[in-house]
C-alpha cells in the first residue's frame, strides 16, 4: 500500500502533504528540487486506491518542474514529456536526511579487517613453512667415530605369565583376572540446556520513495533471540571387567645380561674381543652366547662456521669416506646441527 509523504515549504518551513502543490500555510509553490520525506510526527495516511502510482515524477527540461509519470505535457508550461531531463531520482540532489550510509561503510571496513587477519595468518603458515623446510650445507670431514656392540645372553629360568601358556612352559598356577573392560550402557541423564532461538518479533515498517509524492509500505519482520531450556539426554556408561584366564608359567630363555662394548675415533672399528659362541645347541642354565650386535658409525666434519658436527651414516657408506671430503647434510635454517 502507497502512503503520503510529505515535502517542507522552503519559504515558511511548513511541513506539507505531498498531494498539495502548493503551501497549505503561505501558499508558495512545491520546489522543482523536491524531496519528499516521511515525516514521524505526522499520521501515516494511505493514498486512495485510484490516486496510487509507484512511478516516479519526471523532470520537465523547459522549466525544470516535477511532472506526474501519467502526464505527457508538462503541468506548468506544457514542454513534451519526451524532452524529460530525467525523474526525480535522477536529480543531482542528495537526499538530505539518509541515515543508512554510515552504517554501510562499517560493515565494509569489518570486512576489510576480516581480510587483512586472513591475510596475516597465511603469511605466518608460510612463514613456518619456509623455516621448517631443511636447508642442504656442506661441511668437510676431519675424523670418523664409530661405536659397536655385542649382546651376551644368558640361558635362563624365569616367571612369565600371559593368556596362553608358550610352547616348552611350564605351567605354575593360573587365575581367573580382569583382561579388559567393555562400555555398557548404564542409564540416561537428563540436563537442561539454555538454547537461544530467533524467532519473529512482528514487523518492521518501511517506506520507499516512489518520488512522486507517495511512498510504498514495505513490511518486514523483525527477529528477535529468546533463550530456552532444553532437555538434552545423555547417555551414561559403566565399565565392565571382562575376565580370562591367566596362566603363571616358567619358561627357558636367552636374556640379554649385559653388553661388550668397543668404540674409537678412527676409521678402524672392530668387533670386542670375546670367544662366546654364536649360538648353543641343547642349551643348560647358565650357558652364555653372543646375542644382538649393534653399531653406530659417524664422520667428524667442519660445517660452514667452523664448528665441529658428528653426521651418522651407515656403514658401508662410511667404509667409503675420506678425510677431506666435502659431504653435503640436511639441517634447519635457524641451525648448524645436522638433522
Ligand atoms: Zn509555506
Ligand atoms: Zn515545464
């Protein structure tokens, strides 16, 4: 529905209904440059059904007066509408009293930060990237270390236990205990939750300009957020001890008791001296046997401030390095040690 707006008498300020062309308190004509306003301190009258028009008012380009769009002529000099300068909206007038453009301008600049936040995190990820990636150096090697090691195992008797007895145990003793534990529902508990909601709050009354005098209602609903408590169900579980049999038994095995250990800062590593054999054939309490071997082999180098660094290599790469050669390695940015 189209309701009236109003324009203001330039000469005596009266605040005019737009169906008069003329001040109602001084009688000067409405102004070419006509802006039509609702007014809040005046009552919302609705246009009668056959007066209403949603064009706008075309601008006559003789005398520059507002003309009706159901006008060919021009009310006060009778130009063509067909010379028209334009309508009421394409004057180069601003509105005088528009509230909403700040509001705009916020809500970019919102955005506008949003961006730039993006754009620092992005550059920071990227930033870590780089600083993580390793960065290949060359040093030169001065002097090799390498470390070896013999296991010696001992025959023994010891106390096991598990969920099934080994082939060649001995069984001691067996139990019924815990093995594990399964969820089982127990029962429902009931909360209240504090939900928020929008729901409508009636309606928000809008006015557009028509620019001829009348301006169309435009309701729309308004929101508003209320809080409700909401049961929420949750489901509560229990622990329930599943129980096996466990089984105590002795068994036979080779344990580890110690190590021989050998190592230097040359190129010539060698094996601890040790007449162990390798392995016992019908094996008795107390027997010993050379068990795991482990090595470590490194080369000594001079990295590019001068500093010393041990790299590890494998051993038959390192057989093949000289003193002097130049070895490239893996190691970060921000640091000197090989990686
Ligand atoms: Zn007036
Ligand atoms: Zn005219």
């Amino acid at each position: 529905m189209n309701v009236w707006g109003y324009w203001k008498c330039p000469y005596c300020g009266e605040v005019v209904r737009a169906d008069h062309k003329d001040c109602t308190k001084c009688g000067a004509s409405i102004p070419n440059d006509v802006k039509f306003f609702m007014d809040t301190d005046k009552p919302v009258e609705y246009v009668d059904e056959a007066q209403e028009s949603d064009e706008a008012n075309w601008l006559c380009s003789f005398c520059r007066s507002q003309n009706p769009a159901e006008k060919d002529h021009c009310e006060n000099c009778g130009a063509k509408r067909s010379d028209a300068l334009g309508d009421y909206f394409s004057k180069p007038e601003k509105p005088t009293n528009e509230p909403e453009a700040p509001a705009k301008k916020k809500l970019s600049s919102k955005a506008r930060k949003r961006l730039i936040l993006l754009g620092a995190v992005i550059l920071a990820i990227l930033f870590f990237v780089w600083l993580f990636k390793p960065v290949t150096r060359t040093g030169e090697i001065t002097g090799f270390e390498w470390e070896r090691s013999i296991g010696v195992e001992e025959y023994q008797r010891v106390k096991e236990s598990g969920w099934s007895v080994p082939g060649g145990a001995e069984l001691v003793s067996s139990n019924r205990e815990i093995r594990s534990y399964r969820q089982v529902l127990d029962h429902y508990e009931y909360k209240t939750k504090r939900v928020a909601k929008r729901v409508q709050d009636g309606y928000k009354v809008e006015y557009k300009d028509l620019g001829n005098g009348q301006f169309k209602e435009v309701k729309k609903p308004k929101y508003k957020t209320v809080y409700e408590n909401e049961r929420v169900k949750t489901p509560v579980y229990r622990q329930e001890p599943i129980y096996d049999t466990k089984y105590y038994y002795n068994i036979d095995k080779w344990k580890q008791i110690k190590t021989l250990d050998t190592s230097g800062s040359d190129h010539e590593p060698k094996w601890a001296e040790t007449d162990l054999p390798t392995s016992v054939s019908a094996p008795k309490y107390g027997d010993k046997r050379q068990g795991a071997k482990t090595e470590k082999y490194y080369a000594v180098i001079k990295d590019h401030n001068g500093s010393t660094q041990k790299i590890e290599y494998g051993f038959a790469e390192w057989e093949n390095l000289k003193t002097g050669d130049k070895v490239e390695y893996k190691t970060l940015r921000f640091s000197d040690d090989p990686l």
